[in-house]
C-alpha cells in the first residue's frame, strides 16, 4: 500500500525522525522532512543525519520552524503529502522546567499549524507524538491508553497532553483522522545528546561520575528506536474511523476518528540494571553520584501494548543489553572512542 505516496516527517533530522525516515524511504515512500534545526543539543548531529537521507533521491530536506504558518502552509499545499507524520518539537522534562514557553511556541503554535495544515490539505492520516508523561502521577500500571490521564506532572507533559485535546477535537470537527502515539523512553544509536544513555555513556568512558536521580530507585520501559519506528509505520494504515460500537480495549474516540496509541517494550527495567548494560557494553565501571527526584519526573512507566498489538499484530521485542550494546558501538564509531 505503501507505493509512491507521500509522507511529511516534520523533525526528521531528529532522532525518532531520522529512523521513521529511513525505514519509511525502505518501504517505497517518498518522504518530505522539515526541520527547524535548532540548537537545543548539537547541530551537527541533526545535519549528518539528514545528510544521510539524502542520499536516497526519495527524500527532500526542508529547513522551517513548524511555528512558521506560512512556511508549514506552503510546504504541504506545495507538496500534497496524504499522511503526515509530526514528531517536531521541544522535548525534555528538565529542560521545560527552566525554559517553558519554547514549549508554548513549539509544542502548542507548532503542533496547531501541522493540524490546520493538515486539514486544509485533507490528508489521509495525520499521526502525531505524544509521550508517556502524559500518564503523570497515575499509579495503576501498566499504563493503558484508556486509563484516565489529567495529572501530568511537567510542563513539556502537559503540552502534549494539550496537543491530544486540540487534534480530538479536529478529528471530531472535519472529520481528520488522528493517531496520537504515546513513546515510552526511546532510545538507540543516533540518539540525542540530552537523553540519559547517551549522558551516561559519554561520562562512563570519560571516566567521569554520572548524576543517578531518585538514588537510582526508578523503573523505565525502555524501547528500541528501531522497534517504535517500525509501529508507526505499521500505524499508518491502521487509519481510525467513527464506528457505533468502540471495541473493547480500544482507545478509539466514541465521536471522531481519532485513537492514541502506546508504543513501548512493554517491559520496565530498573535503572541500574541499565546502567549495569552500559558498564557491560563499554567495559567500564560508573561511578554513581546517587541524587534526589528531579521536579516533574516519575518514578516508574511501564507500557500496556496490547492495543498496538490488536492493531497491527507487532510488539516490540528488543531487550535493554542488545539495545544498549548497538548505542554504544555507534558512540564509539561516530565519536572515535575506544
């Protein structure tokens, strides 16, 4: 089905974009990418990944701020994509905590102008990203995508939780279909910078100590990149419709075509089992600086993906040391380190 149609991947010189990318140009897409490249962590990461893209003649790089109305609108009526797929925009629980409002203009004016592009151009399927902060303080677990979810715990959540509630009520209004997926930690080669594997795998083999929040008491649902990409490619043609009846189980709105969706491992390990695989893969010992609980973040997640798998029939499979083993021989490689 996939055959000469045309995908938008806003963020595609990300992380998640530039692997959605690369799988997607592998499946027969052409993919559209815009990135706004901005300076929250290195840019020249970002532009060796798109670097890299293009040397597959069905990608076309486009550099523009999805806060820009008229760069976003001109893009996708130029370019007439059917599905797009949003993944821009300000990432990061600590980083919100100190610089809130670029997570007003990217999260919030961003994420608007890719929904009204997106229902002036009539696409077939716009999906978008959301994150398991969104679950906040619940405590029932695993988190279920039917589970209430109104007590976020930061502000980046608390955007993206918004960022649902907008795209809903387009779905109901025009009839737009929407898959919000929510990621549990993705991580994996090509990774960014701010995120704790590649924190802590750069200070383990500078020999330096690494910072181990809640004195290492927390629990993540780690999830390969490699495997979240490859559900939401799957997600695309899995497009929500209205239905009379919502099945059981499923997150489907009773009043639009709009569904949210967990893509995780389904599995939390503790996070000194994950640095235990780091010390494994680099051969290196951690020195721990054990620390309290950072404002706004959780102490455990942990996905139920049974949806996902109702939907498309895959799980996400691969474990933490495999994983962790692939970062850090990238690490190695791309910064020549021994």
């Amino acid at each position: 089905m996939s055959e000469k149609r045309t995908v938008l991947v806003t963020g595609s010189a990300g992380f998640i974009g530039y692997w959605l990318s690369t799988l997607l140009l592998q499946h027969g897409f052409r993919v559209v990418g815009l990135d706004a490249m901005t300076d929250y962590y290195d840019v020249q990461l970002k532009e060796r990944r798109h670097a890299m893209l293009l040397q597959n003649a069905g990608f076309s790089a486009h550099i523009g701020a999805v806060e820009d109305m008229d760069f976003v609108s001109d893009l996708v009526s130029r370019e007439q994509p059917e599905i797009i797929v949003h993944l821009a925009g300000q990432a990061g629980v600590r980083h919100s905590l100190d610089a809130p409002r670029d997570y007003v203009t990217a999260n919030l004016v961003g994420t608007f102008n890719i929904i009204e592009a997106a229902k002036q151009q009539a696409v077939d399927h716009l999906l978008m990203a959301s994150t398991s902060s969104v679950y906040g303080a619940n405590t029932k677990m695993p988190y279920a995508e039917t589970d209430k979810a109104d007590s976020q715990m930061s502000f980046y959540a608390a955007t993206k939780k918004a960022n649902e509630a907008m795209a809903h009520s387009y779905a109901h209004l025009y009839d737009l279909p929407v898959t919000m997926f929510r990621f549990f930690t993705v991580y994996g080669p090509w990774g960014r910078p701010d995120m704790a594997l590649f924190k802590f795998t750069k200070a383990i083999l500078n020999g330096d100590p690494i910072d181990v929040y809640n004195h290492g008491q927390m629990q993540r649902d780690f999830t390969y990149v490699a495997d979240l990409v490859e559900g939401i490619r799957l997600l695309i043609d899995t497009v929500p419709q209205r239905l009379d009846r919502v099945p059981d189980g499923d997150s489907l709105s009773p009043v639009a075509p709009f569904r949210v969706v967990n893509i995780g491992n389904a599995s939390p390990v503790a996070l000194g089992d994950y640095i235990a695989a780091i010390e494994e893969a680099t051969g290196r010992v951690a020195t721990k600086n054990f620390m309290d609980m950072q404002p706004g973040d959780v102490p455990a997640t942990w996905a139920d993906t049974s949806l996902l798998k109702t939907l498309t029939g895959y799980q996400p499979k691969t474990d933490v040391r495999t994983g962790v083993a692939a970062f850090v021989d990238w690490y190695r490689e791309y910064y020549d380190v021994s």
